[in-house]
C-alpha cells in the first residue's frame, strides 16, 4: 500500500479559478481539514503492514523511488515508473525532461528544452502518449511533444515498454502514461503551492514558476466523492546562440579532388529572444457510491505558448557561383585578392570549403515576430463497476481537442541590391566545428578585367544598404479533434489451474486534422499600404539600440528588430486588409480506428502470463482542393508476457509484441503544400503502408531489500516497410504563381522502404545506503547517500531504398543513439535534499541523404546536461528549493556526413564531423523558491 500525506504538487491557478475553488470548498475547515488528515496520516504510518511504503515526506527522492519500484515490480508487463516526488524534486518542468530519468529514455531538445522522448532507441515516433490510459494526439500530430505538458498535472508517469493487447497498435516502442492526480490520493482536504524565481544566463532574462493543488474528500450517501483542481504557470525568457550552415557539392568545382569537397552555399546566424509558456489547469471529480463502482469526471488543458523574436542574417555565398567557369585541370591555390571571380568554390585562388574570402555577395536578413501557441483539451469520463461472480465493466468517453497555432505576426525581407559594390566582401573561418566567423568589408570594383576586392573593413553590419524587400503575415491553425469510446468487460474465473483474468474490449477512435491558412505579403515597393500598417522601408528606423545579448563571437555586429514596431504593423494589417487563403496549403483528414482485442491474464504463485491479440480496421480519408482519398487496412496485433518469479526479489520477464507505426496526418494527406518562409514543399502519400514491428523483450530484475533495483535486460525489433522521408528540388513549376517561383524549393514526401531491425541491452540500479550502515559500521549520517544509474546500449541497420544516383545502402535507424545513460547521486537526511543529476546521449541519425549534392546524411552530436537540485524542509510544511540546469552548457550540433553515401565513382570513408549544419547554445539557468503543503 502507499500512502501519501505530504505529495508535493505544481500548478498554479489564476484569482477566477482560485475563487471558484473557495466557493466549491467552502464546507470545509481547513484547519480541521489538516489536522485529520495528519491524524489519519500518523495512524497510518503506524498501522502500516511489514513491506508496506509509507510516504511521509521526510526523504522525498527514497519513498519516491520505493512508491515507483512497488508499482513497477507489481505489474504483469514491463514497465518503468516515475512518482510524482521524483518529478518535483528534479529541476524538470516538463514531462520529456522528467521521464528522461528512467532507464531506456533519450530526449530530444528544441531550443535547450527537452521536447520529444525516444525509448530504446527507437524512433519518436514510436512512443504514444496518453492521460490516465487514454491516448492523446499531440498538437503536431503522432511527433508526440511532451514539452507542451507540465510536469505539474502528474502524480505519476509509467512508461510501458512492452506492448500489450489493451494499447493502440500504433504502440510500438511503448507508451508513456501520465497518470493525473485525485482526491482518493491524499487522506482528506490537501493543499499544495508552489512560487519561484530564476534567471538564465544569457542576457540575465527571468524565469518564472508557480502551482496550486486543492483538493478534498467528502461523504455523499453512503459513499465518497473527491474534487482536485489545480494549475501551474511557468515562464521561460531566452536568449539563443546559433550560426548554420548549408552544405553543397558545387558542380562548377571539377578541379581535383572536387569528388570529396562540400561547400557552404549559405551561411546564417538566427538570433533569437524568446518568451516560452505553459499553463496547465486540471479538474477531476470521483465518486465512489460503493465499494464496487466509481465514476470519474476529468479535465486537462494545458497551453504552450513560444513568442519568438528573431533576427536572421543570411550570407549568400553562392550568390555568384556563376562566375566559376568548370576546369578540371589541377592548379595551384595562391591567394588572390582581385579575382575575376566571385571567390565562390574557387580553389586556385586561395579559397577552401572551411577558409577564404567571398567578394560582393548578397545579405538576406529577415526580422521574425511568431505567437506560436499549442494545446491540448482533454475531457473524459470513466465508469468502473463490479458485480457478482468476478465480472468487472470498465466504460470511458474522452473527447480530445488539440490546436497548433503557427500564426507568424509578421515577417520583414531585407535583402543587398544587386549592384555588387554596395554588397558585403565576406572572410569566412569555418575551421572550428563550434565556431563561424565571418569579416565584413566593403567591396571596390576595378576595369579591365572587371575584378572585386575588399574595401574598407566594416564592424557594424546594418550600415550596409539592404532595402525592405516584402513583409508577410501568417495565420495558421491546425486542429486535431478526437473522439474516443471504449469498453471493456473482465471475468475472474480458475482457468488452467490458475486465478484467470479474461478481457474483452472494444475501442472506437476518430480523428480529423483540419488545417486553416491564411496570408497577405505586402512588396517592399508599395508605399501606400506600407505607410497604412506604419512600416518603414529602412531598416535602421525599425530598429533598436539593444546590443547583442548572447555570447557567440559573430566577427560583426547587428541591430535587434523593434518587435513593438513589428507587433503593431501585424495589429494594422489584419485590421486593414483581407488575408488570402493559401488554397495549396489547406486539408482535411480523418483517420477512424475500430478496434477489438481479447486478453487473458493468468497468475500462479510463480508468477504469470498475459496473452492475446488485437485487431483493428483503420479507415484514412484525406480531403484537399478537388482531392478525395480513401484507404482501409485491416491489422492484427498479437502478444505474449511471461512474468516469472525466482523468489520474492527476483523476477524474469519475457515478451513477444507487435506494433505498427502508422505516418502522419499531414504525410497522408492527398495533396502538396509550401511555405514561402521556409521555401519548402512538402507532399502527402494516402497509400504509404505502416512501418510494421515484432519484438522481443527479456529482463531480469532484482528488488533488493530492504529497498534498492538491479535490472539487466535485453530487447530486439525486426522491422518492415520503413517509412522513409524523401528529400529533393522540387524541380517544376507547377506551383509557381503569385510572382514567386517555387521550382527550387525543398521538397519532402514519406514512402516505404524495406527492413531493418533494433537491438540492445539495458542495465539500471536504484541503491540507497541507508539500510546498510549499522551493518557496515558506518556513522548515522552516511545513510543519506543514495545513487540511481542506468545504461541503454543499441545497434540498428535498415535498407534505405534507392534513389537518383544513390544505390539502395544500409543506415542506422533514426533517432537512435548507441549509448545512453543517466548517472543520479543523491543524499538526504536532517530535511536536506540534494541531487546531482547527469545524462548523456551519443549521436543519432536525424536524415538520410538522396543524393550526393547537398553534404550527405545528418547527424545531431552527442547531447549532455548536468542538473543539480537542493531542498531543505523548514518545517513539515515549507520547504525551499534550488535548482541548477544545463550546467556543462554544451552546445546543440547538427552535422552532415557524406561518408555514406555510395556513388557511382565513391566508396564510403570515415565519418566526416567537421560539417557543422546548426550549432546553438543556450546557457545555464537558476531558479529558487518555496513549497508548501498542507
């Protein structure tokens, strides 16, 4: 049993819900309400049987960590389990950078901020997520974010690794579970706040947190019913480090050797300052008429919202490839200050791929205001009912709102006119992986021959002329509406000389993604609707004076776009001109799942098996201008868990599962869509097949006593009808209209490829040295210390189909590392709590090249992040806090690698790392403040 009297809880409610809240509480006397409470919890703490978990609060991380293992060695599956304490006692603000803890679980981050979970290696696409069992689909589809939902709604997270037939086939790498809070989880009237304050490093910007738990428990009838509401806010102000590259084989560079040489065709720093957001606010009411049957009433809405300013300086360093005539003969580099050249891909002048000197090329800058905004509504009401005979019914309804707001306030193009003189001549350094430096000097022109060289040197780079071009305003909403009904009826029955559970459930799922667009671009050259939004066509008066707040060493200096300014053009446009639908851009798409499963479980004193299969008809309709698809599958799932116990510690588990990966909404739909901003095209495929997977788990665990884990497992996945995301030019003219020519956009599709597999091992250990140190003769408080560790090894290989003039290869699976692991040391004792966390991922495949001109595949580097946390109980009620994030500040990279890529004239070589695509850093945050509970 665990009981829990002191569960410290985030979320914070606004002075309407707050007020709310009173009124529905107001029969009760919270002094009295807590003095019970303590009562029942102190009579509990005393009654508690041998074994029993008893969660006083006293040492938070150690009866976290006993409540999850209890949960986690009870289950008939695989799982892995992360108490509520284990959240609010980690720096983790979101459910992706608290789940990360748990063995097997990679994150990966947007912006520093870990934004999508990988189990085992597998892809993100693999792990579902859901509310109390129910599944969610996130706002940007089945790229499940959990960033977009605080840590502050759950009292639990169970991450379930092996499929059973009760999970959506879609289930293929397992499950994350987020378990939401109820009244039967405290003793009687519980409240629980939370206030802090913290700063990030760059630019001293503020962070903000707050929560609120109420909750009580009253007699109705003859029975109980319980109310929770709660609510969080957190608030994250950043600055952003960040330069990009990209990488290209240049076709006018035949000199020797060209066959190995990549150039950056463009080179860019994004600026950013952001404002991140998230509320959460929940409601549940359960009541329970009898020992027999409940009946739940739950609410879930959680916004994140990402208020992004940035300023973006595009260097086109190809602007004048043109000017390189083709030779094969071989020459001598020598460095030339006056070519007839732009310098551009030009060996014989000096110039390397990562060093030289560029004459007269183009600045493409754009200042970017976004209101991007997600969320996710979440309304379900359960019923639970016994009767006689050992039959149990279970009845849900959930009906799921989620939004994706990509609302781009407004969007100013400033661009080099085209006379060259009046043009940036730009030294590059690209030596250093983690460093672009840029030299910006005037360009001078000399006659016969017409020859560029370097000018005076230049420092400030808004002094050079670049003209306001155009300024776009974006709306965009896509929504996700779902509805779900589930049944499922349950017999308890000997079967096989064992105690036999037998399920038989029935699911209904709809979902429709419908997507709203709408733009207006107005030219740099109309002057009259400019002045009517108040825009200026100078950039230096739209501008302001703030100088650079990050710590990237840039080689130039830049003014921050006026966000005021560009906020209020936006307010004028939409109050003054009509937007256009971008009629391309615009689908609707339902997918409905009926599903039916049979499940049997059966337990004997020596452990148990579960066992059945699963079988679902999907129905996709995809929707698009004058477009109508429709594709039906019919799919089966079966499974098989042996759960066998060694001794009361000691257990083996064993799985076979299947799962399939279906793509996405937007990848099926049945027509093409761009994004001027972007300059990308994207098309769906209604007929792409699921990425099917059969696997097989085996895992020995050890519950140590008097209280600690040591798990060793392995686990292998074969894998069918690889999706895979084609990349190329577009290369037609189909969508060119409005004046803008599309034919050199990036266009990207999904298609099945062939197989592949995963495997790995899997090590973790929970051990506390409390219960040994009498015995080792060790001082009382030593017994404090504790550590968690875990390790995921993995390999994986699939067939990348052929395409173009790259023969069909094996790669690795994306989004897979070979090594992940998480060190945690911790010591508790005297109301003192400190932890320090680490966690490290090495690389992973993030694309896979189609072709042999744009730098090959693409990897992220390895991604770290050292956390320390610090408590100390005041009293049994207020406690402080002290957390210390992203300490070792490494950098996010992203790089290409050519090496394999297999042509008709190469063979694959050594990774090549120095090709850096996106680097970015973030800084270190500190944040404080105070609990308390009551």
């Amino acid at each position: 049993m665990i009981r829990n009297r002191n569960r410290v809880a985030f979320a914070q409610l606004d002075r309407g819900l707050l007020g709310s809240v009173a009124l529905a509480l107001v029969w009760a006397s919270p002094a009295a309400a807590a003095e019970a409470a303590a009562a029942a919890g102190d009579a509990a703490a005393e009654d508690a049987a041998p074994g029993d978990i008893v969660v006083t609060g006293k040492r938070p991380i150690a009866e976290s960590e006993a409540a999850a293992l209890q949960v986690q060695k009870n289950s008939d599956s695989l799982v892995t389990v992360l108490a509520s304490d284990g959240i609010g006692r980690l720096p983790d603000q979101n459910i992706a950078q608290a789940t990360s803890r748990l063995p097997g679980v990679a994150v990966e981050r947007d912006q520093g901020q870990a934004r999508y979970i990988s189990l085992r290696g597998a892809p993100k696409t693999w792990t579902t997520l859901s509310f109390d069992g129910i599944n969610v689909v996130s706002p940007e589809g089945r790229d499940a974010r959990f960033d977009s939902i605080p840590s502050a709604i759950a009292k639990q997270v169970v991450v379930a690794k092996a499929v059973t037939p009760d999970m959506p086939g879609e289930t293929v790498a397992g499950n994350v579970n987020v378990v939401t809070r109820s009244a039967f989880d405290y003793s009687g009237f519980h409240v629980a706040a939370k206030a802090g304050y913290g700063q990030a490093e760059y630019g001293k910007r503020p962070e903000y947190e707050g929560s609120l738990v109420l909750s009580q428990r009253l007699p109705l009838g003859g029975g109980e019913i319980g109310l929770l509401v709660s609510g969080s806010y957190y608030e994250r102000n950043m600055i952003t480090d960040n330069f990009e590259h990209d990488w290209e084989k240049v076709s006018q560079d035949q000199r020797p050797g060209a066959a190995t040489r990549y150039w950056v065709q463009e080179t860019e720093n994004k600026l950013y300052r952001l404002t991140r957001k998230n509320w959460s606010v929940s409601g549940r009411l359960d009541w329970k008429p009898d020992a027999d049957n409940t009946v739940s009433l739950r609410s879930v809405y959680t916004i994140f919202t990402d208020d992004e300013a940035r300023d973006n300086y595009r260097f086109d360093l190809d602007d004048r490839q043109a000017d390189l005539v083709p030779n094969t003969a071989a020459c001598t580099p020598t460095p030339n200050p006056t070519p007839t050249t732009s310098g551009y891909a030009d060996i014989c002048i000096g110039n390397d791929p990562y060093k030289g000197t560029i004459y007269g090329i183009d600045i493409r800058q754009r200042s970017t205001l976004r209101a991007f905004k997600q969320s996710i509504l979440t309304n379900t009401v359960e019923g639970s009912h016994a009767f006689a005979g050992g039959w149990t019914l279970n009845w849900l309804g959930n009906y799921t709102q989620s939004k994706d707001d990509r609302t781009v306030t407004g969007e100013a193009s400033w661009e080099s006119p085209s006379t060259r003189t009046l043009r940036p001549t730009v030294g590059y350094d690209f030596t250093n992986p983690g460093v672009s430096l840029l030299t910006l000097s005037t360009t001078n022109q000399l006659a016969s021959p017409t020859r560029f060289q370097a000018g005076t040197a230049v420092t400030a780079i808004d002094t050079f002329t670049k003209p306001l071009t155009a300024i776009t305003f974006l709306d965009a909403v896509d929504t996700t509406t779902a509805y779900t009904g589930r049944l499922v009826l349950a017999k308890t029955l000997p079967l096989f000389g064992a105690e036999a559970t037998i399920k038989a459930g029935f699911q209904f799922d709809q979902r429709s993604k419908v997507v709203v667009e709408n733009a207006l671009s107005i030219a740099g050259t109309d002057a009259t609707r400019l002045a009517a939004i108040g825009m200026p066509t100078d950039y230096n008066a739209f501008s302001i004076t703030q100088p650079f707040l990050g710590k990237l060493p840039m080689g130039y200096t830049f003014r921050y776009f006026d966000n005021v300014k560009m906020a209020a053009a936006g307010a004028a446009a939409r109050a003054n001109y009509a937007f256009t639908p971008n009629a391309n851009n615009l689908y609707d798409v339902t997918e409905r799942v009926y599903a039916a499963y049979l499940m049997g479980t059966l337990r004997y004193t020596w452990g148990s098996v579960i066992g059945g299969v699963r079988l679902e008809k999907v129905t996709n309709l995809g929707i698009a201008t004058g477009i109508t698809a429709e594709v039906n599958q019919t799919l089966v799932f079966p499974s098989l868990h042996v759960n066998y116990n060694l001794d009361e510690t000691k257990k083996l588990r064993l799985s076979f599962n299947t799962g399939a990966a279906r793509a996405d909404y937007d990848q099926m739909r049945p027509n093409v869509t761009f994004n001027d901003l972007a300059q990308t095209i994207s098309g769906g495929n209604p007929a792409v097949r699921p990425e099917r997977a059969k696997g097989i788990d085996a895992y020995f665990e050890w519950y140590v006593r008097p209280q600690g884990y040591i798990s060793i497992g392995a686990f292998y996945k074969d894998i069918t009808d690889v999706l895979f995301t084609q990349t190329r030019t577009f290369g037609s003219d189909a969508l060119n209209f409005g004046g803008v020519d599309r034919s050199n956009y990036i266009f990207t599709g999904i298609t099945n490829g062939g197989k592949g597999r995963l495997f790995g091992a899997e090590v973790a250990a929970q051990l506390q040295l409390d219960p040994w140190t009498r015995s080792l003769g060790l001082p009382e408080w030593m017994g404090g210390f504790g550590v968690s560790a875990n390790l995921t090894l993995n390999d994986s290989a699939i067939t990348k189909p052929a395409i173009g003039n790259v023969p069909a290869r094996k790669v690795r699976l994306p989004n897979t590392s070979d090594t992940v692991y998480n060190v945690g040391v911790y010591y508790e004792k005297y109301g003192l709590s400190l932890r320090l966390q680490y966690q490290r991922r090495s690389l992973w495949l993030d694309a896979i090249a189609d072709n042999d001109v744009d730098g090959g595949d693409t990897y992220w580097d390895a991604d770290e992040e050292l956390d320390v946390s610090a408590r100390y109980a005041i009293n049994k009620h207020v406690e402080i806090y002290f957390d210390a994030a992203n300490l070792t500040n490494q950098p996010g990279r992203r790089f290409s690698d050519p090496s394999g890529i297999l042509t008709a004239t190469g063979t694959p070589t050594a990774m090549v790392r120095t090709q850096t695509i996106e680097w970015e850093r973030f800084g270190r945050r500190f944040t404080g403040g105070v609990r308390v509970t009551f």
